[in-house]
C-alpha cells in the first residue's frame, strides 16, 4: 500500500479515515510464529483491545489466532466473529466476580489476577480450568501509563504472594492450568523479559496439571524508519529454549502462548486526517486538521509520537508544523514535527494508527467517529461506515416537552 493508494482511499471515503493494511497484519503474525517455530505447542491470542473491529478479528481467526479479550463486551464480539469459545481468553483486570463466571459459563479460558475473586472462585466452582495472572514485578513498559509489573501496580497476583496463592489452590482443590504474566508495552531489553520469564518458570513449578503458559506481550514496535523495536527473532530463539527445556524438567510437552496487541495491528495502521487551516502564529506554524483527540489520543494520553506525512505533497520542501486536532481544549498532535509543506485541503496521514487509535475513539465535542477500511488484496474496504446524526441521538432520552416548559 502506497501514499497515493491512501489518497484516493481519503478521496473515496472522506475524511478522517482509518486505513488498515491487512498484508502486514498478516506478515506481523507469521514473523512471530516463525520466531517461535522451534515451540511445538504455540498459541497467538490477539489482545483485541488494540483493535477490535469484526473484520479484523476475521482476519486474524483465518489466520489462526485465537483472541484475548479484557470484557465480556469483547467476548460477545469474539464470538460474534465467529471464534469457538475454547479460542478466546479472558484477562481481565478488577471485573467482577459474577462477569467472570458469566465468561467461564461461555467456555471461554479465565485468567485471575487477584486472590480474594481466585478463593471465592475456586470455592463455588473448584472443577473449572483457571490461569493465574501472576505479576513479577519485573519493570518494562515505555510509559507509566502502560507499564504494569512495578510493585505498586493494580495488576496480577505478586509473586511474593505466592505461598497465599498455593494454599488457596489445594484449600479449594481448584485446577490451573496455566501461569500468566503480560509485563506492560514496549519491552526494549530482551534481557528483563527472559528474566521476567524465569520468575514464571519459578511459579509454575508450583502447580502440577498445568497445559500452558502464557507469556503476555508488550513487544515494542518501531515508530518509524531505524527506531529500534524489540528483536523478535532474537527473543524466539533464546525463549523458545528455555521453554523447551523447561518442559523437558516438568516432564510435559505445554503450550507457550502470547497475546499480542500492538505488534500485529499498530504498524498496519494509517490515519487520515484533512488540513482545515493553516495559521500562522509568531511563533509557530499551526496545521489545524479535521479531527483531535476524540479520534486518536495517544498523542496527547501518552506523549506517542506518530508519525505524520504530508500525503498530498510527499516531494515537498520540509517545514516545521505544530499539527493540532478541532477540540475546544489543548489538542496537540505533533509539536515542531518537519513535514513537507502543507496547504488547506491537503491529506496528513499519521503512522502506527493501528492500535490503540480507534478503540480508544469517542464522541467528544459531539463528533462522530470515523470510518474505518481494511486495505485488502490490492482493493480498500469498507469496515465501518462514518456515524450519523442518528448514531448521536441513539439511547439518548428526551425529557417529555411537557416536562421542559
Ligand atoms: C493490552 C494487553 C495486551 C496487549 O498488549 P500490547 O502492548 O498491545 O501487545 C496483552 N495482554 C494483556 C493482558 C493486556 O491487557
């Protein structure tokens, strides 16, 4: 897929836009199953929260994924999209009880992350296969907001809870089957995750009929040309050793299983977005375009540095631009960003808007959320179509008129 295929794309669909290239969705999954070709029992669960429309989740079923989902919402959906129940995972944080065996009744595997809902658990349905997410306490992460395994973090049983969590299994006799970690986004050093990953070794030395192990994610993506990004090839080879021999001592043949989000989806994804002005301060030159925060936060919830092309004018002289969203409030994509040289109506198109972009969209400002297209054998489709008026007023409940004069 090319800038001009992008920009007949906007052309087609109008703007803003979300495009989704499904060959590289596709080569991402195959990337990481070839690393870990050496692993006889390896399961991909697409963490669809990075990005959850239907077709996606198709696409990624054919090509055998099976999905992690973090709602019974996202369960509904993965079933809807046609997963078998015993392909979904639910690992979830801080839901409640009475969600997780609603999830649990559907087949679906549960994963628990905290002892009080394990005992209770474990206590009413002691046969029931259960994942414990175990929190090593193992810091990667890029930023405060992703990174999960520090000690104050609200995810995963810690592992110096592990006598606790012992006693709590042969107290309920409940039966788990696997050991979870997901250390949070970006992991730059293979070092802290192999590390990370003998802390699970560890832990699941204390179970007996275990079938899995499920390793998280949190592989760091590049962002744009030479930056680095985590050497998945590198991890495949020095994990899928230790996984073997592992294996090997505990005297059966398990699963290794990850749940990526990012590195399957992030890289696939384009965001287009029209240059309503250009305004010239006495300071900065500001691109305001059609779009903001409501449809892609990250910029601003995370400092993520997207980046941005001038699609319209790929060959121009390079300039320095602030690109800012329409939201009556501070919306800042890009600070000081060199961008070929930009005029009203041109098309910007923001990089790694695959995850994390529109699944985290809203109405805010009263706008509606754009429409998305699978890029798909060399044609654009269309996955979403762009709201209405009518998408705006629905569940909304007017007072009775009567009520209001
Ligand atoms: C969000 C999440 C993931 C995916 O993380 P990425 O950084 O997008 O790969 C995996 N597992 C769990 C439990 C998650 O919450």
């Amino acid at each position: 897929m090319q800038g001009k295929d992008l920009l007949q794309l906007a052309e087609k669909f109008g703007s803003p836009l979300y495009v989704y290239d499904a060959e590289k969705i596709q080569s991402q999954y195959t990337r990481l199953t070839k690393a870990f070709s050496k692993v006889d029992n390896l399961r991909i669960n697409y963490a669809m929260k990075a990005l959850s429309n239907i077709a996606i989740l198709q696409l990624l079923k054919e090509m055998g994924s099976g999905l992690d989902t973090v709602s019974i919402q996202e369960v509904l959906l993965g079933l809807h999209a046609g997963y078998a129940p015993e392909k979904i995972f639910f690992t979830p944080n801080g839901v409640s009880l009475e969600e997780i065996e609603e999830v649990s009744e559907m087949g679906v595997q549960i994963n628990i992350d905290n002892l009080s809902i394990l005992e209770q658990f474990g206590a009413k349905h002691p046969n029931v296969p259960v994942c414990i997410r175990i929190n090593p306490h193992v810091m990667a992460g890029g930023n405060a907001n992703i990174s999960v395994g520090h000690i104050d973090s609200k995810f995963g049983i810690s592992v110096h809870q592990l006598p606790h969590l012992v006693r709590i299994v042969e107290n309920t006799k409940m039966n788990i089957v696997g050991i979870h970690m997901h250390t949070g986004s970006d992991i730059l050093d293979i070092e802290v995750f192999l590390y990370a990953a003998e802390i699970l070794f560890d832990a699941a030395k204390n179970f007996k009929n275990l079938e899995f192990l499920d390793f998280g994610s949190g592989f760091k993506v590049p962002y744009r040309k030479d930056d680095i990004e985590t050497n998945i090839e590198e991890l495949g080879k020095k994990l899928s050793k230790r996984f073997n021999a592992f294996c090997a001592e505990y005297g059966k043949e398990l699963t290794l299983i990850f749940e990526p989000g990012k590195f399957l989806v992030s890289e696939a994804g384009f965001f287009l977005a029209k240059v309503n002005v250009v305004k010239q301060t006495t300071s900065t030159v500001f691109a305001g375009v059609d779009s903001g925060f409501n449809h892609l936060i990250r910029p601003m919830l995370y400092g993520s540095q997207h980046y941005i092309e001038n699609i319209s004018n790929p060959k121009g002289k390079e300039r320095f631009y602030s690109v800012v969203g329409y939201i009556c409030e501070t919306d800042t994509f890009a600070t000081n960003r060199r961008i070929s040289e930009i005029k009203e109506g041109d098309i910007l198109s923001f990089r790694n808007a695959g995850a994390y972009c529109f699944s985290m969209s809203s109405n805010y400002n009263s706008r509606y959320k754009p429409a998305e297209v699978l890029w798909w054998k060399g044609e654009g489709h269309l996955i979403r179509a762009h709201e209405k008026f009518e998408d705006l007023l629905q569940n909304q409940i007017p007072l009775p008129v009567e009520a209001v004069v």
